[in-house]
C-alpha cells in the first residue's frame, strides 16, 4: 500500500485514526509489512503483502495463511 | 418472516463471514473468470453512476470488476474492498490503478464523509446486517455522494422469496438473504439516502455454470435439482424456467436484479 492510503483509513471499531507502527517497505517505497495501530483504542491492524486487513478483531483470521 | 434468519449475535455474524471469506477465498477462479460478473449493460450502467467521482470506494470487491471499471472511467482515486483478503490480492493484481483493503462491510475504516462514490455489487445477500451496512455507506459519503448498488432481487410474495433463498444457501452458505426492491428502497431510505434512480432488471442463469462456479458438492447438487424441479408454478412463471429438449431437466432460470442510485 502506499503511504497515501492511510489518510482515509481509520480504525473500524471506534473511527479514530491510524497510526504507522514497523513499517516494512519495498524498493518503490510501498508499504509492504507493519501494523496500524488505532491512536485510540490502540487495537492493531496489520499489513500483510502489502493490503491492510482492517477487519475487527473478532473476525480475523487467527493465523494467517 | 422473511428476515428471520438474521442474527443478531455479533459473534455469530463474525464466524459467518468468515465462512464467507473462506468460501469465496476458495471459488476465486470461479469469479474472477465468470462472465456473468465481468460482463454486462448492468455494470456499465452502475459505473457510469460513479460519473465525476474523485474518490470511490467498491465494498466486497471480488474479482475488481466494479473497481477496475471504474478505475477506467478516470476516477483518479478508487479502493477495491472485501472481507476474504485473496479476493483483494486479486483484484489489485488484476486491475491496475486500485488501492486494497480488507474490510467488514458493516463496520468500514473510513472516516465520515471521505469518499463522493461507493459501490457494490451482487454482494449484499451476504451481509448478515444490511442496515448497519448501509448506514456505513451513508457515513463514509460526502454529502450529494453517489451510492451505486446492485443486488439479486428477491420476488415480493414471500413464500416464493422464501423458496428462492433456500435454494440460494444450498448452493453458497455464506448466502444470508436475498430482499425485494421494495426491502431495499426501505433501508436505503431509513439510511439516510435518497433514491433518485432504480432499475429492476434480470439475468438468465445456467444452472450447471451457476452450481459450477461455486463448486457445489454432489449431495447439495441434488437437493437444488430435487427443489428446482418441484419449485411453485408460480415460482416457475416469475423465473421463466427452461427445460432441455427432453422437458425435464432445467436448463436455466432468470432471477430477478435490481440496481439503485441513491444520494448521501
């Protein structure tokens, strides 16, 4: 993901914003790997090949493929 | 009666989408390549709706055949969406010029008022809360945004809708509910969101393509056969039922389709 995209995400439980926390990236600059991390509830969001799962923790995937 | 099956136990909900994630992270192929999604004047029509957005967002993605659409029509800005995160990595990979998310569609992580265009298409029967959805839509529109949808539709005789759904959860468990057009116009509207076009439509379905794309177990197979045979006469009329030559075994059915617009 680019960094551009964070500006309209934002946590899925609480809608408060997201922060960039271990970013991982790759040679074009692109977000690979890392966590967003909600400023409020602080639940973690993690990049995963490069597509943020933003699903609420109740429902991901425990162990992800 | 017709939404009984609902539910309304968050974990419940969860634990269904993610059968659904997990069916449709399976049958990728099967939607990435079926013609019946990729193709069509009802796509065509709902993307032209997305007209003059800058920002679009298409909840439940799949393949990316909405978001890649209208990706090409120069809206300079659109985020492919959906629960099973394969179906994302499919639709980024496929389509260029896409951001990727995976997402609840009843719970979005986007903040009020961000995007001028949303989608969605032939995915609604799988949300277990249309409602919350919907009003998720209405949250993330700037005001005088556009909402395009598409769903199947269901008859509006009850028992007949009913009988459709039944077939429909055979064939897809991750299928929750198929509603009428009147169903929907109701949400969008108690949403906040005002109908200003409405399409009622259908599509032919070929039984065996349709079983195929889903992969459907012989067991279940049978039961869809065994229910479609001994289906209402009423049912049979609304569907335009088809037999092959020998008049027995069905060929195909249309199901109804309907599209609105609707304005934040």
């Amino acid at each position: 993901m680019q960094e551009s995209l964070l500006e309209i995400l934002c946590c899925p439980l609480d809608k408060h914003e997201l922060e960039l926390e271990d970013a991982d990236r790759d040679d074009a600059d692109e977000i690979i790997g890392g966590d967003l991390v909600c400023t409020e509830c602080g639940e973690r969001y993690p990049i995963e090949d490069g597509i943020p799962n933003l699903l609420p923790p109740d429902m991901r995937e425990e162990t992800p493929a | 009666m017709l939404f009984s099956s609902q539910v309304s136990v968050v974990t419940n909900d969860a634990d269904r989408k993610r059968d659904v994630a997990t069916s449709f992270g399976n049958a990728t192929d099967g939607y990435r390549d079926g013609a019946v999604l990729k193709e069509g004047a009802d796509l065509e029509r709902l993307v032209d709706w997305t007209e003059g957005a800058t920002r679009a967002l298409d909840v439940a993605t799949g393949a990316g055949h909405v978001a890649g659409a209208v990706a090409e029509r120069n809206v300079p800005r659109v985020v492919a969406a959906d629960l099973s995160p394969e179906m994302v990595t499919t639709a980024t990979a496929d389509y260029g010029g896409l951001e990727g998310a995976v997402v609840d569609a009843e719970r979005l992580p986007f903040p009020a008022g961000r995007f001028d265009a949303v989608t969605c298409r032939f995915a609604a029967h799988h949300f277990p809360d249309p409602e919350a959805f919907l009003a998720e839509v209405e949250r993330v529109l700037a005001t005088g945004g556009v909402f395009a949808f598409e769903d199947l539709a269901a008859p509006a005789d009850p028992e007949l809708a009913s009988y459709v759904n039944r077939i429909e959860r055979l064939r897809d468990p991750g299928h929750v509910e198929t509603a009428s057009p009147a169903q929907w116009r109701d949400w969008l509207e108690a949403a906040g969101l005002t109908v200003d076009a409405v399409r009622e439509t259908s599509r032919r379905l070929e039984v065996d393509t349709w079983l195929d794309r889903m992969d459907v177990p012989a067991d279940r197979r049978r039961e869809i056969r065994s229910l479609l045979s001994n289906a209402p006469a009423a049912l049979e009329d609304a569907f335009d039922f088809r037999y092959a030559d020998d008049g027995e075994r069905l060929e195909s059915y249309r199901t109804g389709v309907v599209l609105f617009r609707a304005r934040a």
